[in-house]
C-alpha cells in the first residue's frame, strides 16, 4: 500500500495524517505507541536498511520437518532514530520485508553528544555519557569518543551506530558476539537506554 493509499487505522495515524504531528519525536515525547508502518514511512522517508543475520530454522513436527527463514533487520536515518526487528517466514523475501516492517514500528530515539572530556565541542557526533546494553550473553558498553575517532567496534556494532548517526565512539565487548543477532541487538539496547538518563544540559530549572 502507498502511502496516498493510506487509510489511518489508529488514532495516532490520523493524527500523523491530518498534520497534527509534523515529527517523529513528538510521538516519543507523548509516550504514544506506534502501531502503523505508514507513520514511519511518513514522519522518517528514506530510511536506511540493513541486513543483519539471516538463519535457516528447521523444526520437526508431526507433519515433518517445516523449515523457515529467519531475518534480522535494521532501519535508521543516521539522526537519532535507530530500530531492530526479526521475523520469521518460509521464504527470504517476506521475511526481510516483514522484519523491516517490524523494525520500523520498533524505532526508538538515540540521544547524541559529546560526553568526552578529551573533546567537549558540544556537538551531536558521539553519545553523550556512557551507557551499557546486553541481549543473551551478548554484553556491550559504548563510551563517548573525541571527534575524528571514528567507531572503534565490531562490524555489526559498527552498522547500528553508523545508522543511528553515532560518528565516534569506544566499544567494550562480552559473551559470544558471533551472535550476530544478539550482538546488534544489545548496541541497540545500549543505545535505546541514552534515553533514560536526562543529562545535565538538558535539565530545565
């Protein structure tokens, strides 16, 4: 369905729709839950798309053996907003384009700074303070970087940062990260969390 085809299905959409909410941010601030892929599509147009791990899973049944494709996939605007999804499907194809859908509706906003002390410009190219994710095993801790370092990770990691708009940051790395999956799912957690801590700039008197 394009998105002139679009017909609202919750009140948010309607809202997005109607221009009462021009930004994606603003969907953040009100706590509102986004349930519509067009939202996204609307508020954030071009997003990219990454492909993280794709796994063939195989089952036994009484039917037999059913074996399905298992896609992970990544959006992001590299501006802050960053989302991570699986799924699921007999084929690749709808399985990548589901788990982009999902993703979309599983975007999550990422606080940018600069938390270094070695650098202090103020501007929006690292995190701004340490924070921590873990998913299974997988344990990960990104730490603010000066300008120019660039992203000291792993290839996944790297990806996810990349696409969340982080351009310098030190990573420091635990459990099995051979564990595609888990392993860009816990950046995304360690980037996700920046949102629960209000750093002292930010503080309204």
């Amino acid at each position: 369905m394009s998105l002139e085809e679009w017909e609202p299905r919750t009140r948010l959409g309607t809202m997005v729709l109607e221009g009462e909410i021009t930004t994606i941010d603003e969907i953040f601030q009100r706590g509102l839950r986004i349930q519509e892929v067009e939202i996204v599509d609307t508020l954030l147009p071009g997003m990219a798309e990454e492909v993280v791990d794709i796994n063939l899973v195989q089952a036994m049944s009484s039917a037999g053996r059913k074996r399905k494709f298992q896609a992970t996939m990544i959006v992001g605007d590299k501006n802050g907003h960053i989302g991570i999804a699986q799924s699921k499907l007999r084929e690749i194809g709808p399985a990548i384009r589901h788990a982009i859908t999902l993703a979309k509706m599983n975007i999550a906003p990422v606080r940018r700074g600069c938390g270094s002390w070695e650098c202090r410009c103020g501007g929006i190219h690292s995190v701004p303070f340490k924070t921590n994710g873990r998913t299974g095993s997988v344990r990960i801790e990104i730490m603010p970087a000066p300008r120019g370092t660039g992203l000291a990770a792993g290839n996944i990691a790297k990806t996810v940062l990349d696409l969340a708009g982080i351009e310098d940051a030190w990573t420091k790395t635990g459990g099995d990260t051979r564990t595609t999956a888990n392993f860009a799912k816990a950046t995304f957690e360690a980037l996700k969390s920046t949102y629960s801590v209000l750093p002292p700039a930010e503080w309204q008197r």
